[in-house]
C-alpha cells in the first residue's frame, strides 16, 4: 500500500506575484484562494491541488535540461479543451508550442508562464 496520498501544493517562482495570478487566473481559469500578497499567492485547481505563486529575489524557473539535452517542466496540467486553450493562449501573447499527437498518450503543448515557468498542457488519455 502507497504511503503518498496525493500531491497537495505546489510552489512555483515568480517576481511578480500580481502578474501571475492575473495570468493563471485568466489563462487557465484558476482560483485564487485569498488576498494576493506581495510575496506570496495561493491559487486552487478544481481537482483540489494549489498552487502556490512565491516571489523571488531573482528570476527564476523550475524548467531544467535533461540528459537529452530538452528542457522539461516539473509540471503537467490537464486540461478540458486543448485546443481552446492552445487558441487562447496564443492569442493573448502566451509563448506556446505547436500541439503535438503522442499517439496513446494523447494531446499536448508546451506553454510559459510570466515569469518562463514551463506547463506541459495536456489533453489527457485519449477516448477509445
């Protein structure tokens, strides 16, 4: 038996916490859970999962490079119109990636952030 039950927040970088939730909020629909503080932002997935906006000193990511050589986000987020959203987010000046087909591991695009945080939208399993 798993000893983890789920994952419960988690903490992304931003230098300016007023310009992120602004955009996680009207890009992606999220919930702000209080008042913005200067330094800090708690946002809520419907699912249940926050995320917690936290102002640095520096810019920051938490892309990294793997051994490959591509630079990966710690973060996959599944979404309910992938195309949509993929529109929308082009649209408003978000960088974005082309959608890619990953066959049976469905749709996805590579989004940042304000601050260049890296999201993996994805479309979820795909239908039978």
């Amino acid at each position: 038996m798993s000893i983890v039950k789920e994952i419960n927040c988690i903490y992304l970088p931003t230098t300016n916490t007023e310009n992120a939730v602004k955009w996680y909020v009207e890009t992606l629909g999220l919930e702000l859970m209080g008042p913005v503080h200067e330094n800090q932002a708690q946002l809520r997935i419907p699912s249940g999962t926050s995320i917690f906006l936290i102002r640095t000193p520096k810019p920051t990511t938490l892309n990294y490079i793997e051994i490959g050589g591509t630079e990966q986000s710690v973060l996959t987020i599944e979404v309910y119109d992938i195309h949509n959203l993929f529109n929308k987010m082009k649209n408003n000046g978000t960088f974005v990636s082309p959608i890619e087909d990953n066959g049976s591991c469905g749709l996805n695009f590579y989004a940042y952030d304000p601050d260049g945080n890296k999201l993996d939208i994805w479309g979820g399993w795909p239908s039978k």
